[in-house]
C-alpha cells in the first residue's frame, strides 16, 4: 500500500473542539463580562488583596536598591546645600553683626545729642509675639485674629509688624484674641517718609489695585520720587515708631491735567505669615516743661498806708514808652 492512499484526518474520536475563530471570540466575550462584573460588582477584589498582601514583602525588598541609591544621592545633595546654607547664614550673621556695632553706635550718638540738645527722649517700644488665627471672613474689610488679648496686655492702637516690615494696627481686643485691620484695608492710613529723600506722605489702603495696594495721595506731580523708593514710618502720629519698613514706591502716573499724582506702593510685609510681632510703648513722654512767670501785683506797704508800685513788666511796654 502507497503511503499517499493513507488519511492523515484524525478520526473523529481525536478531533479536538472548536475553531480558534470561536475560542477568541467567546475568551473575548468572557474577559469583558468579568471586566464589566468587577468594575460594578467588584467581585476580584478579595483576589486582589490577597495577592497584593502576598507580594508586599517580595516588591519592598526589589524597591530597597533603588531606594538606598536615592537616599545616598540625597543625602549627598542635603550635605551640600546645608553647608552652603550655613556660609551664607554666617556671612549675613557676620554683616548683622557689623550693622548692630554700627546702630549701637548711632543710637549712643543720637541719644547725646539729644541731650546736648535738650530734646524729649525717645519713646522705648517692646514687642509681644502673637501668631495668627486666621483672617476675617468679612469680604469688604482685610482683617486677621491673634491669639493675643486683654489677658496679655494688648492694647488698640497697637502696631503689627513681621520680619519685612509693618502688617497693620490692633484695631479691636478681646479678652483671648485681637483682630488686626491690615494696611491695605481702604479705611486704614499710615503716615510714611521717603527714606531717598525725606518727603513725609500718608498712604492710603487700595486693596485690589493691580499697580500697588497702597496708595498716597495729594503729591504734587513734580515731586521727587521714583520707582523702587522705599517707605518708611515717619514717627509723627506717635502710633508707629519710626523708621519701620512699609512699603516700595511700584508705579508712579504723572498727568498735566491733574493737580496730583497718582503713586502706588507695594508693601513690604507678607499677610500670609504666621508669626507676627505687636509693639508696645514702654514708657509715656512727660508733657514739655512750660516756664510761666508769675505777674507782679499790688502789695501794700507796710509801714505807711499807701499802696507799694507794682513792679515794671517789660512786655506790656507799648511802642510810645510807659506814661507816668
């Protein structure tokens, strides 16, 4: 027999299911019910937890390399810029101390030629540190709550300050807590002096205004201030000591057809801080020594019973000399 009349079909008995075509379209047809059943029903998540608590070990101990390696390259970096962190904090420690010796300094001279001067000694300010609350829900006032009241001697009046400058003024107390109106409240106003040029102003509070949120007002349009002019409390309203950073002149808008300039300033301190700083005035200034001489008057002579003169007073001496 020729090995071509042979039938290479299997039997029938050997003939293994159905077509591939229709093992991919019920597996297809099977895969998207369990995908349907486990986002709505979700039925594997038992299976998932189980294997996700099996390889926990497996996955942390191929993560430790990678890990290690990260932690040795940030460590590294850590230890570089903590080095140069610490030269810079020891050179401006270096230049605050300079700028302390020199104040100290100055403030020796100034308080001899006060002296020298017969002038009122000045006022000595502490401070109480308050941290904040939380701010206001008012939307047509800017104002903040410390956590600081009558119960620690806060008083109204009393300025707020940060690390950048002056933040605003005590304007109510409460036994435990004060609310603070910020300088960009359009009700406040702080008398600043141009540290460039010695010009005394008021700022004025312009929340929302894109160019500067404070605002001085009434200067005339020739006068000399210029961008990036930094402002200082003026010390004449007897409220902010002087010498307090406020704010940056940020833009300056001069116009020949209106009798004052407009001038905005940004100010310096940072309402998002946590941390604040409420100056006290420590010491009250004596009113200033007022000389009134006493008048002369008439006195009766003892010995005789005529009347004493009175004694002459030169300021009551008239253009045309004293008549007899």
């Amino acid at each position: 027999m020729s090995l071509e009349s042979i039938d290479h079909t299997p039997p029938p008995f050997f003939r293994q299911g159905i077509s591939a075509l229709s093992k991919v379209a019920l597996f297809g047809l099977l895969a998207v019910l369990l995908m349907v059943s486990d986002e709505r029903f979700k039925i594997t998540n038992p299976l998932r937890s189980s294997i996700a608590t099996v390889m926990s070990p497996l996955q942390w101990l191929i993560l430790q390399p990678g890990h290690a390696v990260s932690y040795l390259g940030s460590y590294f970096v850590s230890l570089q810029e903590a080095r140069s962190l610490a030269a810079q904090s020891d050179k401006k420690l270096t230049l605050n101390t300079l700028k302390l010796q020199k104040i100290e300094q100055l403030q020796i001279e100034n308080e001899h030629l006060r002296r020298l001067l017969n002038l009122r000694p000045q006022l000595s300010v502490s401070a109480k540190t308050v941290q904040v609350l939380y701010e206001t829900p008012d939307p047509y006032s800017q104002r903040i709550v410390i956590d600081k009241g009558m119960a620690e001697s806060i008083v109204v009046g009393s300025p707020v300050i940060d690390e950048s400058g002056v933040l605003g003024q005590v304007t109510r107390v409460y036994p435990l807590v004060s609310e603070v109106t910020l300088l960009t409240d359009r009700d406040q106003s702080i008398p600043v002096m141009n540290a460039r040029t010695g010009q005394r102003n008021i700022a004025f509070g312009n929340p929302g205004h894109a160019r500067g949120a404070l605002e001085l007002r009434f200067v005339p349009p020739g006068a000399d201030v210029e961008v990036g002019d930094l402002l200082t409390t003026s010390g004449i309203d007897g409220v902010y000591p002087a010498g307090l950073h406020v704010a940056t002149v940020s833009h300056i808008e001069r116009r020949t057809d209106a009798a004052f300039a407009r001038i905005h300033a940004t100010p310096l301190s940072n309402k998002e801080g946590r941390h604040l700083l409420v100056l006290q005035q420590s010491k009250e200034l004596d009113p200033p020594p007022v000389d009134i001489a006493p008048k002369p008057v008439r006195g009766k002579n003892m010995g005789g019973g005529k009347e004493a003169l009175p004694a002459l007073d030169i300021s009551e001496i008239g253009a045309q000399g004293v008549r007899p």
